[in-house]
C-alpha cells in the first residue's frame, strides 16, 4: 500500500502585539508554533515572518481569518488581505 505523504498547514493568527502561528503536519498534529511580538511596522515585520515561515516549512495549505464582516482591527484586516 503506497503510504500517504502528510499535508503541512500552517496557521496564521495576525494579534494585536504581532503575529501568532502553528504549523501542523496532517489535520491534528502540532509541530511548531509560537508568537511573534512586534512593536514597530507591524505590517511590514509580520509580513516577513510569514514569508520566513512559509520558506521554512513550505506548507502546503496556509489558513487565515475570513475578515468579511469581522470586527477586528482595520492593520488586522489589511494584513490578513496581504497574506492572502
């Protein structure tokens, strides 16, 4: 039987004080994750950490927030539009 390889999925959380993350391998299994505090250009600096995360674990699925109708801050909304 040919054994399946995993999908890697990395999970993006765009914070108030920066940017949180968690990359998994198959749908439940945790391999890394942590937060990013950022004070200066938050933008900018989360941007470059999801394009170093996104080298590092060439993830086959990346999954952020729908912001239709979300409540959450105007730079959250902006920055989950430029990852996407």
């Amino acid at each position: 039987m040919k054994e399946e390889k995993q999908q890697t999925v990395l999970a993006i959380d765009p914070i108030v004080r920066g940017i949180g993350f968690t990359v998994f391998e198959g749908a439940s299994n945790p391999i890394d994750w942590g937060v990013t505090n950022i004070r200066i250009n938050k933008n900018y600096r989360s941007l470059v950490k999801v394009k170093k995360l996104i080298a590092c674990y060439q993830p086959n699925v990346v999954v952020l927030e729908e912001t239709n109708g979300s409540l959450r801050q105007d730079r959250i909304r902006k920055l989950i539009k430029s990852i996407d």
